[in-house]
C-alpha cells in the first residue's frame, strides 16, 4: 500500500521556495479550510483518494482498459447512432512499476496475454481542491481509452449535463454526444429517427457529482461512453472513444456544492443575466403564415396592451418570428433561419422595440447558426462565397437537410466566418435594439465534416454548440459591453459556460409524458444546476405537440405553478400557437396566470441574491435538495422537487389530473406556504394540491408575503 498525503507536497515547496508563505496551511492561496487529501495506491495499481481521511474516488477493484472496434455512424435529423463491431476490450491489469513522487505518481500497467501498456499518471493541479488522472497508452493503437471507478454501496451520480428522466445515473449506461433530445422519447420505439432515447440531450457533460461531496470531469471533446455500475454492479466505467490520453479531473469538494464550484473553476462560469431577466417573459409572435404588412408588429402591440388591460407584471417581450414565418415539417408555426428582420411582418422592428423600452419592456428575438440554401436569403451565397461554411471531403460547401431545408453550417475555426457571425449577429441590436436572443440549435454540425483548421470532426461536433455561444457572446460584448443583454441557448458542451448565460432545457412535448413531457422539466432543471450552469428556464407549457395533442388548460396552469418558482418564468407559444393554451384563453387561465406572475415577481429579491452567489460560486439557484442537506440520504434519491435558494422547497404538480401528491421533507420545521400549517421534516407527507395550490413549504419560517398574493 503506498500513500502520500498533501502535507509532502507542501513540505517540498517550502524547501524549493525557502519561505514561510509556501509553509501555510492554506497552501499559499489564502483558504485555510481545504481538507487534507491523501492518495493511496494498492498493489494491483487502483488508486483511491481520502479527503480529511474518508475515501472518495477510487479506482480499486478494476483494472483500466483498451479497445479497438470498427465504428459505423448513422445520422439522422439531428441525432446520430453509434454501432460497434469487433468489439476487443484488453484489460491492464498486470502493475509493471509504481513510481511515486511529492508531487504524485506513475502506475505502468500491461496486458496479461498482450503487448499493450499503458500508464496512468496521478498529479494535483490544484492541491486540496483537485487530483488528475492521466491514462496514456504506451503501446499499441487503441480506439478508445476506459478508467474505472469504484461503485460503493452509497455512490451517486449526478450530473451529466441535460438529462430528464433522473438526476442518479447508477444503473445506467449510455453515450454523451451533443444531439437533438429526440421527440416522444418512447423506450418502446427505435431511437432513431425522430424519438430519441432516455439520455440523448442537447447538452451533454461527461461530469458527475457525488453526493457524498466529490466529483469528476472527464476531459475530452471526444465522444464519451459510460456504463455506471449497470454490467458490473461495482465498477463504473468511464470511455473516451479516442487513442489520445484519457484525463479525468477529480474535485475533492468536501460537499457537493464545493463540487460544483469547483467545476466553475474548470469549466468557466456563465454571464450573470442583468436583472430585468428575472422578470416574466412572454413569448409573443404573429404565429401564422399569413404575410400581411406590420402584422408581426401589431400582435406584438396587441400582445402587450392586453398584458397590461389583464395587470399581468411583464418584463420581456421575445419574439422568433422577427425574421419570418416559416411552415414546420409537421404543420407548426417555423421561424425562418436568418440573421435580418421580415420587413413584411416588422416593417417597424427599430420603433416597435423603441416604443417597448419606453414603456420598459425588452424585446428579444431568435437566431441559430443554420445557413439556409435555398430560399433566397444573402447569407449562404456570401459565406459560400468566401469560403465560410464547413466543407465535404469534395472540397465543397457542406449542405445537408436541416428543419428548414438544405442548409449548411459555419466554420467556426475559420476566422474570417467568425467575423462574419459575430457581426451580423451585433447589428441586429446595434440596427434595432434587439436585447438578446434565444441562440437555438447547435447540435447538428456533421461528423464528416471537414474544417478550415484540420480539427477532428467528431471533436469538433460537440463542440460547435460552445463556438455558437461564443458568437452571441462576443457579439453583445461588442455591442453592450456593459453587461445589459440577454441570450438563452439549448445546446452545449463542458467548456460553453464561459461563454453562455442561461439555458433553457429545450424542446418538451405538449403533455403529462414522463420521457418528454412535463415531468421531465425538474429533473432537466437540477442536472444543469448540478453541472454549473445556474441560470435555467424551460417552455410553459412545452414546444413540441409533434405526437402530443395541443397543450390544455390544466396542463398550462400546473407548468405555470412551476414556471413561478424557476429563475426565469418564461412562456412559448408552441409549434402549435392557434392551437396551445395560453394565458388569455378564458378569465380563469387569466386570473391563475396573473397570480403567479405577480408570485415570481415578489420572488425576485430572493432570486437576485441567489444570482450573485451562481455568478462567484456556480451555485445553483434551483437546487438539488442533496446540496442543502448533504448529511441527508433521503434527499438524494429525489429528482421530482426542488430547493429554491436554502429555504423555498417546492414539489410541482406534473400528473394529469391529481390533485394531492406525496412530498418528502428533509430534516427541519416546515411551513406550508398556502395554509401556513407546521410540518416536522425527515419524513413523506401527503399534501393536497389543488390548482393554484402546488405544494410549496419554507423550512424555518411562515411566508405570509407569498400568501398574501392574488
């Protein structure tokens, strides 16, 4: 058993540095609360790492392995399949040599019956807070790279980016490759090639946290497969589908919120929205095909004069369909893809958004990076042109079916097609005053596909949804270097959240489905939290209506008791606008609508403060009750409630037609919010939840203010 401690590491800086600063217990970065983390190898090579004497990550009990496959890759509208033949997997699991240093160590492995070898290197980057696990192959020419981890009786793993039907992955095994989520999601139907599967997601992250107060990020822009304790009951896996050098970051928390921040340090943490965001969104637009002169602009003023005749407390206006309506494949209202105003619908755009500031409303609008081919729009001859769009093997301008057509794509390793985006995506505010977007897509950048710097296209795949953010970032740096603007995107990958703001958790259908429908929303909601991204918003009441009928009357009201206690309460007027419920359908929706809008406004305060700890911590403010009581086991295993803040615990209502659900308080005093009646926690309680009455209790006080609201 071999062993070194932190301490030497310090030991051997004071000796180099000769100073007493390099001698302090806060490791010369001025935090005298790091724990004390130790590193033991056992003689079969696995590695386990005790932070303040209690064992966390481990990779003991399984031996790290190569493999080499053939791979066929199928595409199809925005999702991909993977399928291997000639599986070979080589298990390294004869220790050649242990070499071990103040500053970590090497462990060289080989096959028993095989010439590969590999080695895999132990460092700290960040003593305290975070150890690297490098595995590199020394021989041989392996397609992928897999390093185990130890599945305890109480290991957890959450995270994972956007994943909907749970926050606890164990059990589970699947790929993390940036896609379309998928529509339906049924498990009774194929993948492809419009369903999805349960852990296709615009937002994939190969991290996870454990609830015992540690995590790991697998850093790699390739794709990732893991298998979490579901082949092997005690091992988890993790796989880079890539020759290259296997690095698993590991963060030593002590708690799941130290992970979290943590991973902020890594990753980057996104933009904190300015405060109007925090206001309510109303998704407007014309909604038709029809064309008529200002039409857009007079459903847009409608829209607001309405708002105020109804006193619903409204802050922004968004609006897709500023550049055109466009007819889905499925008979919805599209927005066409393009970076300039529909001068038929919004002849006005620059007096409209005038006119909305005036009043002090915003007015965001809609972009995606798709270049559209064929409808006449100057954009794909221009980038054609000048070389600006990905290319095919053939050298040409890369053209694939998208939603709206044959389009295309920008390089984004290309320079001069980076100037050109951000460009034109800086005049629509500077030319009408545009405040932000919605940044959709990302997902659909081809495997194939050959780039201006050489980049590996798989690599390049998933990382195209962080080059997009970047555009919208660096554009409204450009144009708003104060801060005061707003983008809110669907897609990405580790390494977006320097560059993005809020994300929303995409495209759910028009029902009560628990694979793709309102039950999906939460869990979506705590995974982005759990992997850093803390400013999160989702569509009342759904998009998509593809398979599900048009959103109902009792649908919309429960979406919209949630939508009141997320960060940002926003709604969508669907694929299907004519259709889909909406606030001002009858006096009923109206009334119930207002009272939770003026609901989240008096949330606001709360939201704001919690904002500013995201913006240094990464810190969620839609948490994971795992994060306020860790020493809690109940609360890890819930993915169907939420924390707002420390004190707020909110349980949505996301069954058709009930009208009570089972909630489960943590250890404390509740107060229920609506009837102020007293609840000692640490146990379920059956609650009655009638609409307009979601079960919502505040832990240590009676909230009066929130039921003083009508």
């Amino acid at each position: 058993m071999h062993a070194f401690p932190k301490r030497w590491s310090r030991l051997l800086l004071c000796v180099l540095a000769l100073s007493l600063a390099a001698c302090s217990d806060d490791d010369g970065g001025g935090d005298s609360t790091l724990p004390d983390v130790e590193t033991r190898i056992d003689a079969a090579g696995g590695v386990t790492f005790l932070v303040d004497g209690r064992e966390t990550l481990s990779t003991a009990g399984a031996s790290p392995e190569m493999r080499s496959f053939d791979q066929d890759i199928r595409f199809v509208v925005g999702q991909w399949d993977f399928e291997r033949t000639n599986d070979v997997r080589r298990a390294l699991s004869r220790v050649v040599e242990i070499r071990e240093s103040a500053d970590g160590a090497e462990i060289d492995f080989a096959a028993d019956d095989g010439p590969e070898r590999a080695t895999l290197i132990v460092s700290h980057p960040d003593p305290g807070r975070t150890s690297l696990l490098r595995l590199v192959a020394a021989s041989g020419s392996p397609d992928s790279l897999a390093l185990p981890v130890r599945c305890d009786a109480d290991s957890g793993f959450h995270g994972f980016g956007a994943q909907y039907g749970k926050t606890d992955q164990r059990g589970e095994a699947f790929r993390l490759f940036v896609s379309e989520q998928g529509i339906g999601r049924d498990p009774a139907l194929p993948t492809l090639p419009l369903n999805g599967g349960p852990h296709t997601t615009y937002f994939p992250m190969p991290y996870f946290v454990d609830p015992r107060g540690f995590g790991a990020l697998v850093r790699t822009a390739q794709l990732v497969q893991v298998d979490l304790c579901k082949s092997d009951a005690n091992v988890a896996w993790f796989e880079v589908v890539d020759g290259a050098p296997l690095e698993m970051l590991v963060f030593h928390g002590p708690t799941a919120t130290d992970v979290i921040e943590q991973l902020g340090a890594e990753v980057g943490r996104p933009a904190s929205p300015p405060d109007w965001a925090y206001d309510l969104w109303i998704g407007a637009q014309a909604g038709t095909t029809q064309t008529t002169l200002g039409a857009g602009s007079a459903a847009i003023r409608a829209e607001v004069e309405a708002l105020r005749d109804a006193d619903i407390p409204v802050g922004v206006l968004w609006v897709q369909d500023w550049s055109g309506i466009r007819v889905n494949f499925d008979g919805g209202s599209g927005v066409q893809y393009r970076w300039e105003v529909d001068d038929v619908l919004y002849p006005d755009l620059a007096e409209l958004i005038g006119e909305l500031h005036a009043e002090g409303l915003r007015f965001l609008a809609y972009a995606n990076p798709f270049i559209d081919r064929d409808r006449g729009f100057r954009f794909y001859p221009e980038m054609d042109a000048a070389g600006y769009l990905i290319r095919n093997r053939d050298g040409e301008s890369y053209d694939f079916l998208a939603p709206n057509g044959m389009s295309s794509l920008p390089d984004f390793t290309n320079p001069g097609a980076r100037e050109y985006v951000r460009d034109a995506l800086r005049d629509m505010v500077l030319d009408f005053g545009i405040d932000g977007w919605m940044a959709d897509f990302g997902e659909w950048a081809p495997t194939d596909a050959v780039y201006f710097d050489g980049s590996d296209p798989i690599a390049r795949h998933n990382l195209y949804p962080v080059d997009w953010l970047s555009m919208s970032r660096e554009a409204m740096d450009a144009a708003r270097p104060n801060g005061d603007w707003v983008v809110f995107a669907r897609a990405g990958f580790t390494g977006v959240h320097r560059h993005s703001m809020i994300h929303w958790i995409g495209d759910q259908e028009t029902d009560w489905s628990t694979t793709d429908g309102l039950p999906t929303v939460v869990p979506a909601l705590l995974n982005l939290g759990l992997s850093g991204i803390p400013y999160v918003t989702h569509d009342i009441a759904g998009f998509s209506g593809t398979l599900a009928p048009p959103s109902t009357k009792e649908l919309f009201q429960r979406w919209t008791e949630l939508g009141a206690f997320t960060p940002i309460m926003r709604t969508h007027e669907g694929a299907r606008k004519q259709l889909n419920w909406s606030w001002e359908k009858d006096d009923e929706t109206t009334e119930h609508f207002r009272r939770f809008a003026r609901i989240h406004a008096l949330l606001k305060s709360e939201i704001l403060s919690l904002a500013e700890s995201a913006a240094e911590r990464s810190t969620p403010i839609l948490r994971h009750l795992m994060l306020e009581f860790p020493d809690d086991a109940r609360s890890r295993a819930i993915a169907d409630q939420f924390m707002l803040g420390e004190s707020l615990l909110v349980a949505p209502v996301v069954t058709e037609g009930a009208t009570s659900r089972t909630v489960y308080l943590p250890p404390g005093t509740w107060f229920h919010v609506w009837t102020g009646d007293v609840y000692e926690g640490g146990r379920d309680t059956d609650v009655a939840a009638p609409i307009g009455s979601p079960p919502v209790f505040s832990l240590g006080r009676d909230r009066t203010d929130l039921r003083a609201i009508e």
